[in-house]
C-alpha cells in the first residue's frame, strides 16, 4: 500500500528523484574516497618519508570534502522539494476526492476520520519520504560504494567481506523481520490505550453513573499491560540490534587486520590499505544501520499510507451527470416543481431500506410538510433532493429533470437547504449569509434577517454585519445559528426551500412569526418543511407522515386528523385533545 | 492528530531516529525544567537499583569499545614494524639500522623507525599479532554483551515507568471530581493522559541511554585521543566548538520557519475541518471549486513553508558530515606528518581516525536530542500537573446503607456554590416519595442540572444533606450511591464498541435477548435493523454512525437495562422527535412503577404526566405541585406554560 501510494504520487518528479539519487551518488562516493586517499598519505607519503605528498594528497582530501558537501546540500535541496510536493499532492487529490463525496460516504469515514486522514496521515507519508530521500537512498549507495572501494584496495582481502556481509545482512534482516510486526502491534496498542482512556474522560458521568469504574480500570490495565508487553519485546529486540551489529563489526576488523597482516607479509598489499580497509567497514555499518531505522518508521507510514489509499480509492456514490441537463425555466431557477418516484433508499449491505417506494409532489407556491419518527428517514428524504444520497430505486425530479442528470449549477441556483444541524463558517455574518450568493447586496441580507427573525440580534452584534463568526457558530446561540442558517438560504432566492427541522431550537413565539414572514418571502416557491413539531407544520398545504421509512399519509392536517391513526398519535402526544380539534 | 485541529495523534517509532532535525513538534520551553527533570527521573525510582546497574554496564562496555581502537592500532603497528624490520639488514641492531638510514640519506624514514620497536631483518611477528588480536576480540565480545544486557535491562525500566505513569494518571482520573472536568477543556486532559505521555514514552525511549552513552562515549574516546596524541586530540576538540556554533546557528534559522510550517499547517487544517464537517453544505451550495481554491493556496503556502523549514534543518546533517570529513582530513595529514617524523606510530593513527569517527557521532546525537528533551520534559510538566490536581473526598470503606432502597429521597437545606462568592443552590429543601415522578421545569441556568448532579454527588454539597432512605448521601460510598440510580443524560456518551455492549454497558453480563428486549422497548430495535451489522455495528469514537436521535434511544435503553431503583433523565428526550418520545413514555412509565423519577424534560407532555413538578428558578424552588395545581395558581409555572407551551390554541389556524 505505502509503495504503490509513494510510487503513483512520485511519478511526475523522477526526473528530480534521478538528479538526487545522482548527488547522494557522487556524495557517497566523495566520503568514500577519502579513505583511499587517507591509504596513499600513509604508503606513499609517510612510510617514504615524503612530507611534500601528505600535503597534496591532504589538499586532495579537502576538495573531495568540498565535492561532498556541495552535493550533500544539493540532495537535500530536492529532497525536501520532493516529498513536500509528495505531500502536497497526496493532500489535495484526498481533498478533492472527499470533496466529491456523498453523504453516503462522509458518513461512512466520518468528518474526524477524513480530517485526520488528510492531514496527519499524509504528513506521515511526507516525513517517510523525505527520509528516504535523504537517508534511505544514500545507504544503499554507502554499501555497494563502500565493496568496491575495498575490492579497489585489496582483492584477496575483500574475501572477507563475502562473509561479513552475508552475516551482517542476515542478521538484520531476521531481527527486522520479527521487529515490523511487533512495532505495528505497539502503534496499535497505543491508539487502544489512548481510546480508552479518551473514552473514560469524555464518558466519566455515564461511567460514574453506572458505577463502571472498576470495569473501566480493568479495560484499561488490560489494554496498558497489553501495551507494555509488546512494547518490552519489541525493546528487547531492539536492543539486541545494536550490539550484534556492533559485534559482527567489530570482530570483523580484527579480521581484516590479521588477514591484512598476512596480505601485507606476503607483499601482495601496502599497509595503509589497512587503515583505509577498515574505514570502509566502519561505513558499511553505518550504512546497514541508516536503513534498519528507516525500517523502523516504515509500520507506522503504512498504516498511514492504508488508510490515505482507503479513500482515494473510495468512489462517490453520486456520481456526477456526464451530459448535464438544464430545464427549460432554468434561466430564472426554474419553478421548482418537485417530483419523487418510487423512491427507495438503502444502505449497501442492510437489513432493511431506510425509505421505500416513497412518492410525493411538491407544487411551487404550495408548503409540502413531511412529519414522522426518528429514523423514519425524513432527513434522508430531504438529502435526495440536492443529491447528497442517491436513490437506490425509483427517481426523483426537479421541473421533469431527474436529479442525476440535473446540471450542477442549476441545482445549486435551484435549492436553499436548511440542515437539521445549522453549520456555520468561520468568517462574518455576512460572508456566511453571501456563501449561497457571493453577489447578494447587504440590502437583500438585511432583508433574508429580517424574514428570518434575526435582524435584531445582528444588529446587536459588535460590527453587524460584519460580526465575526466562529467555526461552527460556536459564538452565537443554537436558535441564532439556527434563524442564520434560514437567512443564509433565503438570500439565494431558490425555486426549492428544504427545511430540515430548521425550527426546533426556536421558541413557539418566534417559529410562529417566522413562519409568518416566511410565507410572504417564498411567495412562488416550493417549500418543504421536515419537522417534529405539529404546530410548526399544521398550516401546510399537504403534510406527508412517514412512518419506518414509508409513507403512511398524506392530505392537510384536518384531513389526517380524522383520517390518520399515525398522525393522530403524533397529534396527540404534542397536544391536549382539546388544543388540536 | 491531533484532533481541535486533530491532535496529531504522534505515536512513536519506538527506536531511536537518526539526528532528529526534522523538527516534529515545535519545542515547548517547560516552566521549571530542572525540577520537572528531576521528577521524571524520579518515575524511574522503584526500578533505581536496576537503573545504577544500566549505568555501570553502560561505562564498563563503552570504556571497552573505546579500548578497541587502540588495540587494534597496536596490531596493525606490529604488522608495520614487521615490514620495516625485514627491510632492514639483518643481524644488525636497530641502532645501526638507523644509522644507516640516515647515512643514505632517509633522515625521515629514519626518525620513524627509531621510534618503532623494530628488530632489523625480522617479518611481522603473527605470534605477537594474533595476542594481541585475541585481546581486542574478547574486549569486543565482552562490550557488545554487556552492551546488550545494558540495552535490555534499560527497556524493561523504561517501558515499567511508563505503564506506571499511565496507571497513576487513569487511576488519578478516577479520583479527580467533576469540577475538574468542567474547569478543564476535556480536550485539553485527554491530550495530557495521551499525547503527552506518548511523547514522555518517546524521549525516554530515545534519550535516556542513548544520552547515556553518546555523553561516556564523547568522554571515552576524548580520553584515548588524548592519550594518544595530545596534539591531534586538540585539533578534533577543535572541531566541537565549530559543530555546536554550525549546529545552533542552523537550528535558529530553521526554528522561525517551524513556526511558519506549523502555523499554515494550523491554517490548512483548519479549512479542511470546516469543508469536510460542513460537507453538506458547500455541495449544496455549489461552492466547491471555491473551497478547492482556498484548499489550493494554503497547501501551496504550506508547501513553501514545510520545504523551507525541511531544508534548512536538513542542512544540519550534511555540515556535520563536512566538519566530520574536515576533521578527518586534518587527522590524516597531521597524523601522517607526525609519523613521519616518528612522533607517532601508524596503528595510533588508524585508531586516531577511528576515533575522530566515533567522536562526531555523539556529538550530533546529544545535540539533536536536546530538542527532545526540552519537549519530553515540557509533557512531563503537564502529567505532573494533572497527578497534582486536588482530588474528591475519599469513600468511606464497604457498603453502608441496606441493599435494595425504596427511592425515598430528601434534600434537607441543601446550598451548592461553584466558586465561594456565587451561590449556585442555596435553601432547596424537596420531598419525593418512593415511586414519584419528579420533573423540574425552569429556564436555563435555573440549576435544574445541578440538582441532578448532586443527587448523584458528582457535585459536593456545600451545605445542608440529602439522604436517600434516611441515610445521608455523603456517608455512602459514591459507587453505592450510584448503583441505585440510573441516568440517561444530555450528552450522549457511547463507548468504541458494538451496539449490543452499549445497551448492555450498565448490566454486566445481560443477555443478547434480554438486550433485544431492552431495546424493543426503547424503540432501538427497529433502527438497529436497518444497519449493515445490526447489533453488532460498532459505533466508532465519534459514533457519526447513528444519528443523535438514535444514540439518545441507546443510552435510554441502557438505563432501561440496568433497572435502577432511581430514574434520573436529563432532558433525554429532547433531541427525539414526539412521537418517539410518546412511545418511550410508555417504556419508562412501565419502568417507572415503583422507581423515584427525576425527568428534566421542556417538553409538556413529559411534564404534564409528573406527580410533582418543581419549578425552579435561579437555584430555588420556586412552586411545586401538579399541573393544574400549578395553572390554577398562577404562578411562575403558569406564566412559563403560556409562553412556551400554549401558543398552539393562540394562534389559530
């Protein structure tokens, strides 16, 4: 998953990544050359007493020192270049393709679970990528240099490297190999840990109500000591990495010094090939142990890089129109007449459909109501109509357009949706009421306020319109949120209004007077107003009573009432019998 | 992931990290480093005889790689004289062999070889050699051992704090009263019990032996080229000095471009955090390609600023290379000079250079690990912080009260004050009789909640009792007192786990059908079955898996389950639609009979329904009794009834 995630997104740059395998190359091999010529002040320069060589060769030294750190610099200089445009790019196709999501979708990964996935997570791939860039590449490069440079000193001796190599690779490819899946086991054991206890902190009323305390520990002891004992094997193979390695070093250049000693006895090499000999191993090692750290933030990229791939790989459920349609109204918004067929929706794999076989008309100029039970699929309905789900079944249509095929900027000039939880941006008042209508005049937000009950306390706000507004809305109060999410649709003058139980949070006296004003406002356009409460809705032209995701009923609140035992109920529990006649 | 902008959720790679340049988190400066420090060493203290022995391993088996070198060095000088003794006439002594030299004109070589201890006309003793050989195998075998025993010891003294230092917060968590997390943002614990011990988990992990050993062998190996040339040692020192200025230097260019990289990070989170959590909105609204544009400049920004900060902080790794390579050269040709003239031999110099290598390494590692502590140390400050809080009164040991209560309960006087110049409560006296139902109406802030949360004792009272049977609540341990109520309330808390575990959450060990049962008659049921997994749906962290409504109907049936002898809902009704609500009045009227019910509902037909209704009013009791009783006075509650629930008969349509 993390290869093919790296290696798609890395694409467009090979040349790049060419130039810096490149310059870690010529790097690599300038700190590599140094040791030889470190061998030639030591054959040719000290042991023939020639002062005058030491101080070329050691001017030699200092240019290739020079060569190195030119390159050194220049390889971090694309590094950093590459992975952050790695980054960058990953981050803005997740965005998009979030962006392209249905509700479906969203609910499915959950807006926490998104925002984590295209920040922290691609940041994580990020930071493995510009390791690899800087480190990663450069051992490689660091080993197979650091072989021929001691093949260049001495054949025979570079036997030993046959099998000092072996020994070495074998070792850490075993402790390595037992390491990634103990390390993955600890990163998970973490996040358990850390669910716990966040759940024990943000659940501690329910946890003491319910006297779960002690469970509660246990759970957590339980996870903690889980925890601690993947996290002790996982040290304990670590700490056996370092010293092995060390040891098989180590032990090597007692090796070479006593094989090299034989070499030099017999006069087949020159005793300065010792020393540089073994410099060449010290670098060998340390190329082993770049990239067995590498290794070790690789579990944790993965995890990332699995989850970042999960959603690129996540296709909308609703899928744009491929050959847009605009109905012929559509200059003006259209009328808004509002048709659903047979309409089933169901989540993929469920027991049961969330809606089924629901058909409705909704006539402009006419509030059409649509009343029922908590999970009786009344906000589903609504979302069907701006395509944030699709229908599984059946057909839903704008002015005789199937939604599907509706061309994206009519629908959005067509519709003004009032969501059960009234969002607000971070910004102004005003730029939150504009989001529908970049263009609106401040005369026309005034106006949207004063239909939507809100003129006076944004008038009273420091600033007025242009009081600023928190993310969310957090500073203004849940029925102010509320009458701005209503203004915020009103200024866009649609041919739709969707009102999903966009009056719960306001007092009988203000929804009333709303409403009022309400009516004069949406003049010819077609309303259709969710809600739970029965005042709120007894004025419609139709109400519609959904009930396990059908419709059960359907006429004006007095036909209903003595028509309709479902409707009756609601009726009932909301009034005195007396009220509701 | 930090959620907030997600806490960036750091977990660790669990192993050290070469040079951590890479600047992971900005650095916090802690306020009392050194006692803070002290204090984290202090975690380690039931395991300090274990922590001793680390050190004392960790000396002796640097002390012994640092003597590898050497060795190794004096093998190789063997090796040398054994070459130059051949060359050298044999039988002669080596006085004459210098001599000789010297005649020929090889004054140089000659002041080498009186230095050396060469016999003339002998090859390289391999007797000699291999001794001394074996010698540097054994002190190689014996230092990686050690070393190992080291490392494996200093693991498990780590990884033990730690479990230590997360069973003391959790169970400190447990001890804390609820002021506190109403004082505190819960964000703002929960990133202390997770995020900051992660971090402290980390930079022990990393540092402690690490540190350890980079700082005995920065000592070790100054020591040995000390030894061996007073001179070349003085020209490495030289070096540190210049890797300290390069290394600060760089770290403050680098360190303002951080903050930038974290401050656009903060500002492209930001964003996303509003786009993904108003999704709805903006695709309704068409402005995608507006949010897409906005998203396009800050990840550009961000790009800018993350390549920025990367690249100056990774210049730091190749300049200590240079300085290291620098200092290598210098060896080299000083090195070789001073053997030339026989000042020193050749196996000192191939230590020497093994030595320079060695001596850069730890050099960069405690430098880079600075930063680490300085944050470790900070996220300890804030563990300590949170163990420090002031915590609840403890309970009293063992059960006092009788086993099965009736439910009568009594406030008697009770006065409740959050800071001690604002009374909250003052004056409540209230009488429920077993089996009653309570409901307390009133405007917000009225203390409505609060009434609850005493009756509970996640608040103390500040004066006055309640008694629950006779018995004051205050004498009775709280989980007692607890397991007579049950409690659905205004925030709707469900654990990561199936739906089943959560309706069964309060009852160990209920059955799956006695939970069906619970649920069928909460009305959980029929929602239940519309999703994929039925029962066993996990509700994940945020549970944006079921809706308010129906998380509500969940935490309902798990008081439902638990059968309790006291109801305590607050507002639990508020977010389910009437007739739901009528349906779930039916359930709880059939759990209610024989159980005291407090309900604090706005809704009129929750209210309509009590035996006694409490109107409240800036923390008292203002009017108590019936509904009609209460309309018929006149009163507060009649005023608050026509304004909030008459105006369906006002206004006729």
């Amino acid at each position: 998953m993390l290869v093919r995630l790296i290696r798609a997104y890395l694409r467009p740059y090979t040349r790049t990544i060419n130039v810096i395998v490149l310059l870690q190359l010529v790097q690599t091999l300038a700190t590599l050359y140094l040791p030889t010529l470190n061998a030639d002040i030591i054959d040719d320069g000290v042991v023939k007493g020639d002062t005058g060589y030491i101080l070329v060769v050691g001017g030699q030294m200092v240019a290739v020192t020079l060569v190195q750190i030119v390159c050194a610099v220049g390889a971090v200089y694309f590094g950093a270049r590459t992975a952050m445009a790695l980054g960058r790019d990953i981050r803005a196709d997740v965005f998009d393709r979030v962006q392209s999501f249905s509700a479906r979708e969203m609910g499915r990964f959950g807006a926490p679970s998104l925002i984590t996935r295209t920040t922290n997570d691609v940041q994580q791939v990020q930071m493995l990528c510009l390791m690899s860039f800087t480190l990663m590449v450069s051992a490689p490069i660091m080993c197979v240099g650091g072989i021929a440079m001691a093949l260049n000193q001495d054949v025979p001796l570079s036997g030993l490297l046959l099998l000092i190599v072996p020994v070495l690779g074998i070792t850490v490819t075993l402790i390595v190999r037992r390491m990634r899946p103990l390390f993955r086991d600890v990163q998970e054991r973490i996040d358990t840990v850390n669910r716990v206890l966040r759940e024990q902190i943000t659940g501690i009323r329910v946890i003491r109500a319910f006297v779960r305390d002690g469970h509660e520990r246990k759970r957590f002891t339980g996870a903690n000591t889980a925890l601690m004992d993947v996290s002790l094997r996982a040290g304990r193979l670590m700490s056996l990495m370092f010293p092995t390695v060390m040891l098989v070093v180590n032990l090597s250049s007692v090796a070479v010094v006593w094989a090299g000693g034989h070499r030099i006895d017999s006069g087949g090499m020159q005793i300065g090939a010792l020393t540089a000999f073994i410099s060449y191993l010290m670098q060998i090692l340390t190329s082993v142990m770049m990239a067995t750290f590498m290794f070790m933030m690789v579990p944790r990229a993965e995890v990332c890089a699995e989850r970042v791939q999960e959603v690129l790989d996540t296709g909308t459920s609703v899928v744009p129109p491929l050959r847009p349609v605009a109905p012929l109204a559509s200059a003006d918004g259209g009328r808004g007449l509002l048709e659903l067929r047979g309409v089933e929706f169901r989540y993929p794999g469920a027991e049961e459909p969330v809606l089924r076989d629901v058909s409705l008309t909704a006539h402009p100029g006419r509030t059409t109501a649509v009343i029922g039970s908590t999970g009786s699929g009344k906000s589903t309905l609504l979302g069907l109509v701006p395509r944030l789900f699709d229908a599984t079944d059946g057909s839903v249509r704008l002015d005789g357009v199937d939604v599907r095929d509706l061309d994206p900027a009519v629908m959005t000039r067509s519709i003004g949706l009032v969501p059960q939880k009234p969002y607000l941006f971070s910004g102004t008042v005003a730029s939150n009421l504009r989001y529908g209508k970049p263009d609106a005049s401040d005369e026309e937000l005034w106006q949207a306020l004063e239909t939507a009950q809100a003129r006076d306390f944004v008038e009273a706000m420091e600033g007025g319109l242009e009081a600023p507004i928190a993310q969310g809305g957090s500073n203004v109060s849940g029925g102010q949120r509320q009458r701005l999410a209503i203004a915020r649709a009103l200024v866009l003058r649609p041919s739709v209004y969707l009102f999903d139980d966009s009056f719960s949070a306001l007092d009988y006296a203000t929804d009333a007077r709303l409403r009022a004003a309400l009516a004069d406002e949406t003049g010819n356009a077609t309303v259709v107003i969710v809600a739970q409460r029965v005042s709120t809705i007894r004025g419609a032209d139709r109400i519609v009573v959904l009930d396990e995701g059908r419709v059960v009923g359907s006429g004006t609140h007095g036909e209903l009432m003595t028509g309709n035992q479902t409707y009756r109920e609601i009726v009932l529990s909301q009034l005195t019998e007396q009220e509701a006649a | 992931m930090s959620t907030s902008s997600p806490a960036p959720r750091r977990g660790p790679a669990p192993a050290a990290g070469p040079g951590r340049f890479m600047g992971g988190q900005p650095v916090e400066r802690s306020m009392d480093f050194r006692g803070s420090g002290r204090r984290l060493l202090g975690a380690l203290r039931p395991e300090r005889g274990i922590a001793f022995a680390v050190l004392a391993l960790c000396t002796v088996s640097i002390t012994l790689t640092v003597l590898g070198p050497k060795v190794l060095g004096h093998a190789t000088d063997l090796i040398f004289a054994g070459i130059v003794g051949r060359q050298l006439p044999e039988g002669a002594t080596k006085a004459e062999a210098v001599q000789h030299l010297r005649d020929g004109g090889q004054g140089t070589v000659a002041d080498m070889v009186a230095s050396m201890n060469v016999t003339p006309g002998q090859g390289i003793d391999f007797g000699a050699v291999g001794t001394v050989l074996l010698w540097a195998l054994g002190l190689y075998v014996v230092a990686s051992l050690l070393n190992l025993i080291q490392a494996r010891v200093a693991t498990n003294v780590v990884q033990r704090a730690v479990f230590r230092m997360r069973e003391d917060v959790e169970q400190k968590l447990a001890r804390l009263p609820l002021s506190y997390f109403d004082k505190q943002s819960r964000g703002e614990v929960l990133s202390r019990a997770t995020n900051d011990i992660d971090n402290i988990q980390q930079t022990l992990q990393q540092t402690l032996s690490q540190i350890m050993a980079s700082l005995l062998t920065l000592v070790g190996v100054l020591a040995m080229m000390f030894w061996i040339s007073p001179l070349l040692a003085l020209v490495a020192l030289v070096t540190v000095p210049v890797s300290v200025l390069v290394a600060t230097r760089v770290g403050k260019r680098a360190q303002p471009q951080f903050v930038q990289q974290w401050k656009t990070t903060g500002r492209l989170n930001a964003h996303i955090e509003e786009m993904y959590t108003g999704h709805a909105l903006v695709k309704v609204f068409g402005r995608e390609r507006e949010s897409a544009e906005i998203f396009r400049a800050q990840n550009e920004k961000l790009y800018e600023a993350g390549f920025r900060a990367q690249f100056i902080s990774g210049l730091i790794q190749p300049a200590m290379t240079f300085i290291g390579n620098l200092n290598y050269v210098l060896v080299a040709v000083v090195g070789g000079l001073r053997v030339a003239s026989g000042a020193l031999s050749i196996g000192d110099v191939q230590a020497f250079v093994q030595y320079s290598r060695q001596f850069s390494q730890p050099l960069t590692q405690v430098a880079s690990m600075a930063n680490m502590v300085q944050s470790g140390v900070a996220s300890a400050e804030r563990v300590f912080e949170l163990l420090d809080a002031e915590e609840q009164t403890p309970d009293p040991e063992g059960p006092v009260g009788p086993r099965t209560v009736l439910g009568q309960v009594e406030f008697e006087d009770v006065s409740f004050r959050y800071q001690p110049d604002t009374p909250l409560i003052e004056g409540l006296s209230l009488s429920v009789s077993p089996g009653q139902t309570v409901a307390i109406v009133g405007p917000t802030g009225a203390g409505k909640t609060t009434l609850v949360n005493l009756l509970m004792r996640f608040y103390e009272v500040s004066g006055g009792r309640i008694t629950l049977d006779g018995v004051d609540a205050a004498t009775m341990p709280r989980e007692e007192l607890r397991s007579h109520i049950g409690m659905v309330l205004q925030d709707t808390w469900l654990f990561g786990g199936t739906i089943a575990e959560n309706i069964a959450y309060g009852s160990e060990g209920a059955s799956h059908e006695a939970i069906v049962e619970a649920a069928k008659a909460t009305h959980v049921d029929r929602f239940v079955r519309t999703l994929p997994d039925g029962y066993d749906t996990v509700i994940d962290e945020e549970g944006s898996n079921v809706s308010v409504g129906e998380k509500q109907l969940i935490t309902i049936a798990r008081a439902f389950l638990s059968g309790p002898s006291i109801l305590v809902l607050d507002e639990a009704t508020s977010s389910v639609d009437t007739r739901t609500e009528v349906l779930i009045q039916h359930a709880m009227a059939s759990l209610r009979t024989g159980r005291t019910s407090f309900v604090i509902a706005h809704r009129l037909s929750t209210i309509r329904d009590a035996d006694v209704i409490l109107v409240m009013e800036s923390g008292r009791i203002v009017e108590q009794g019936s509904h009609d009783a209460l309309v018929a006075a006149e009163g507060a509650y009649a005023r608050l009834y026509a304004a909030q629930f008459a105006e369906p008969v006002a206004e006729p349509e």
